[in-house]
C-alpha cells in the first residue's frame, strides 16, 4: 500500500508569523545568538592556549579526509610521522597494555562497554575515542571513574609537550595533523597516569590510522566491530578494500575479536590477515553463541533493554559464558551486538591471565551508557527545551546501516508510534540510503531538515534543502505518493500547513529550516495538534546534530 507522503519547505525566519498558531514556537528560541544554535561549546578557560594551538593544525573532522588517505598505500596518511612524534615524546604507547578497536559502526560503544567492563574489575583504565560532544576532553578518560581528562591535566601534559609539537611540526614541514597531536598527547596521559589499560579507538581505518602505532608486544587484543561503506573514498573505494584497511590493526599472535556479522567474503579477508600474522580469532557472531533480547522496559524513567548473553567459543581459543537477564540501557539490537563482541574481548583477556569475573562482566555492560545513542532524553530535559511532556530520542546515526539500527530500534521500544525526524548531516554522507531506511520506519508524520557545523566548521556541512531533495528521491524510489511545496509564499505556506492539520492519515512533512529547537517546538506541535496518542521526536543525522541539543541543556 502506498503511503502518501506531503512534501514541505519553510522559509527560513519569516515564517514564524506565517502558520497557524498551534504550530509557533515561542520566540525565544528563534534567537540564533542562543547557545542551542551553536557547535562552538566553550572549553574551560585554562584550555584557551591549548585550543587555539590545536585549531592551527590541519583537522580532517573539518575538512574531510583525503583520497585514499586511510589506504596502505602511497596515498595513506604518513605513519612515519606519528612515530618520530612519539619518540620525540618519549614512546608513551610503550608503556601501558592497549586494546584496539577498528570498524564502521559500533567502535565507540564497544570500546565504552569493555572499558566499564575493566573498571567494575577495578582496573584503572585510559579509553580513547572520538568524536566528542560538548568537550574534547571527553575523548580522554581516565582511571576507575571514567571521567573526562581534567583541563588542569591536559593542559599540564600540552604545556610539558609543547616544545617538542613545535619541532615535529616544523620537521613535518606542517603536515601533523590535529588527530596525530590529541593522540600523541591522549597516549602521554595515558602513561603519565600509569593506567592499566588503554582501550583505544581506531580515527578512519585501521592500518594507516594515527593510532595504529601499538605493536604486539604492547597490544593485548585488537577488535573489528563491522565492516560497512563509511569513508568509501578514503579506504580504497570497496568494501574489500575497507577490511583491508581496518585487518591493519591485527598484530603477530594477538588475539582479533571480530563483531559482525560480516559478509562471508569479508570475514575471509579479515580471518586469511589474522592467519598470516598467527593470530587467534573470536567471533561474536559464531553459530555457537547466542545474544537474545528478550524484553524492553523502563526502570526510573531510564528505558533497558532485558538480554541474555550465551557464549560458547571453541575455535582458536576456548571460551565460555553465561549471562542471563543483563540489563542493557544502551538499546537495539546492534547494542546487543556491541556488547557480545565487548565481552568476547573480556573473555579473550581472562584467557590471558586477566582477572575478570562474570560478575564484573555484567556489572560493566549493565552501567554502560553513551550519549547520543539511541538516547531517551528526560521529561526534566524535555522541558529544559520548552518540550513539556514530549518524547524526544537522541541518535547520532548517519550511515545507512545505523540508520537502519535506528529503525529497528524505535519499531521494538515503541512500535506504531508517531514520529517527527529532525535531520542534519555530514556531506561525506550516503543521504539517499539514510532516507531510504529511515523511510522505512513508517507512522512518519513529519521530517525536518537543518543544517549545523560539522567538528566546528561549516566545510563539510550540508544544507537543509540539499537533504530535502535526497528524501523526496528516496520517497519517491519507494513509491511514495509525494506533494512538494518547496519553498513557499507565505499563504500557500499556510493553507497547506492548516490542510495538513486537519488531516488524520499518515503524511509526511519536510520542511527546510535553519534552527533546530524552533522544529522540535513545530514537531511537537504537530503531533499535539493531530491528536496522536504517543509520539516521539528523533533527532538524527550526526553526533554534531544531538550534540547542539545535549548543549543547550548546559545553557
């Protein structure tokens, strides 16, 4: 059956006095001069130098990566230079065991899941990643607690640092890269700090990544979450040439844990990489192991995810474990997957000599979060936002296959809700195939689209209609019955807005507009106003999109 779908476009401001009253915002949040409608958080003061010299080095996150850049090839990023500046530091990676994680989707939260994993067996634990949401401390943690990096401490570690950056960036003749440096510095904590373990998470690739620097001999178990067509140009243009990339990051006889599931044809390049460097490798995805999510609920307004967790491992290496009823607040399947494939890595390091109890197991999966994934905010934060009473899910998915986690996700916690989307994205990103899994979610009601700055800076930011046009493609590759108002005059603006209020069937509305809490107020609205009986906003597109709304809670 075909579901019509009504296709609109705001004009930017002006149309604030142009709608039906039930559809306004209130004005406040139309002023841009608010930190809701900014990306540029403020760093602590202390920081000030140490900003301002990092936003002098070349940022990929800005700009976009190369060609080929995270290839091993002639057209890779330089590792030879992320070693002279390591030397030049002391070799700090040298002196602490570290845990590599490579992948498309899924590094971030594996990485969050095995590092509470180790601190709830009480092990002081550096965990590495990026990006970050409101400061780039966060993606620095330290010791049992998990908490951010305090600015003191960066500062203290740049401030030691700082004459040897300058001579490694002048010797590179400028080519060290904003990604080398926090990592270089992210590996001097670490080691400054004397942490047990470091849990470190792969930039783009694996083999000619800044931080594939680890040898064997420091590297206690390497992890490949997933293989998917993100950075495509960048890795060599395939989904071969991806896992070539990302199987750099396997060591001489360290154990691979790989998540998956992977195409038959992938996992063969990845298992042939670790067999030539007499590697063990563990499946999370092995027929012999089941991860079952049994049930969804909510317990102190936080939503958990009820799962077993069944391994038993017999190839390479022999592991084993059962877990019943592990309460799982990071939500979907693909979590589930993330949190299998964590504790795969646990089980490899117990193997090891490690000590790791199932208790501290469940422990660190069961108190693991992440902002920003699939992320249920409070009604206290909802009102933060002049939301009162509204659900609003936060998730950070931009490729086609999160996005169609996401889908899954919304269609088990709350089947046949209506949704309002509220949509920015990255231009390196597959537009059309996001729309197109998103669009498959159905009960849509509306889809916003807005425009913010990507890592800081507008260069790879896309506009509101550019998104626009690659769902109403997506829309109509589905069939979708399909009326596109464009950008309008006011009164046609407003006789198919008061049109579409009185309508009860399923419709979908774009709109394109440059402030995001000034959509999720009309989003709302529009659910009120047709009388739907529960539905939830998704803000969605990019880590950068949910972070500017996480911001404008701190204002």
């Amino acid at each position: 059956m075909k579901i019509p779908c009504v296709f609109y476009s705001f004009t930017t401001r002006p149309f604030y006095r142009q709608i039906p009253a039930y559809f306004q915002c209130t004005p406040m949040f139309l002023n841009p001069s608010r930190r809701a409608f900014s990306t540029d958080f403020s760093e602590d003061p202390e920081l000030k130098e140490f900003m301002e010299y990092m936003d002098g080095l070349k940022n990929y996150e800005k700009s976009g990566v190369p060609k080929g850049a995270g290839t091993d090839s002639d057209e890779g990023f330089d590792l030879g230079r992320m070693k002279r500046l390591l030397q030049l530091l002391g070799n700090p990676q040298s002196q602490f065991k570290a845990i590599h994680i490579a992948g498309t989707k899924g590094k971030g939260s594996t990485a969050a899941f095995l590092s509470t994993i180790l601190r709830a067996e009480g092990y002081s634990v550096g965990c590495y990643t990026s990006p970050h949401m409101q400061t780039i401390r966060e993606r620095i943690t330290l010791g049992r607690s998990g908490e951010p990096v305090s600015a003191k401490a960066l500062n203290c570690h740049f401030q030691k640092a700082k004459m040897d950056l300058e001579r490694a960036v002048k010797f590179e003749k400028g080519h060290l890269s904003h990604f080398e440096v926090f990592t270089a510095l992210a590996f001097s904590v670490f080691a400054q700090e004397k942490v047990d373990v470091a849990v470190v998470e792969a930039g783009l690739g694996g083999a000619r990544d800044a931080t594939n620097v680890i040898t064997s001999s420091e590297l206690a178990v390497s992890i490949i979450t997933t293989i998917g067509e993100e950075h495509l140009a960048a890795l060599g243009g395939s989904l071969e040439s991806i896992a070539v990339a990302k199987s750099g990051i396997i060591k001489d006889g360290r154990p691979l844990v790989l998540g998956g599931p992977f195409l038959p044809h992938i996992e063969r390049i990845l298992r042939d990489k670790a067999s030539s460097m007499s590697s063990p490798v563990v499946s999370a995805s092995d027929s012999g192991n089941r991860s079952i999510l049994k049930d969804f609920t909510k317990q102190c307004q936080k939503p958990y995810q009820l799962c077993d967790i069944l391994l038993r491992i017999e190839r390479d290496l022999s592991l084993f474990i059962e877990l019943f009823d592990v309460k799982l607040h990071m939500l979907g399947s693909h979590q589930l997957q993330n949190a299998t494939t964590a504790t795969c890595a646990a089980l490899c390091l117990r193997h090891q000599g490690w000590r790791l109890s199932d208790t501290s197991i469940r422990a660190g999966l069961e108190s693991t979060f992440l902002l920003g994934r699939s992320q249920f905010l409070t009604p206290k934060e909802a009102e933060m936002l002049g939301l009162p009473g509204a659900t609003i899910l936060l998730d950070g998915a931009h490729t086609k296959e999160s996005a169609r986690a996401l889908t899954n996700t919304i269609k088990m916690t709350f089947p046949g809700a209506r949704l309002v989307l509220v949509v920015a994205m990255a231009s390196d990103k597959d537009h059309l195939g996001f729309a197109t899994e998103l669009l498959s979610v159905g009960c849509l009601e509306a889809v916003f689209f807005t425009e913010i700055g990507i890592a800081g800076g507008k260069s790879r930011s896309t506009s509101a209609s550019l998104l626009k046009d690659s769902w109403i493609q997506a829309s109509r590759e589905r069939s979708n019955d399909i009326m596109d108002c464009g950008i309008v005059e006011s009164e046609f603006f407003k006789d198919k807005l008061t049109q579409s209020a009185g309508q009860t069937e399923s419709q979908t509305i774009l709109f394109a507009e440059g402030s995001l809490v000034p959509l999720m107020r009309v989003g709302d609205e529009i659910l009120k106003a047709k009388s739907v009986e529960f539905g939830i906003i998704v803000v969605t597109g990019s880590l950068h999109i949910v972070s500017v709304v996480l911001g404008s809670l701190e204002g």
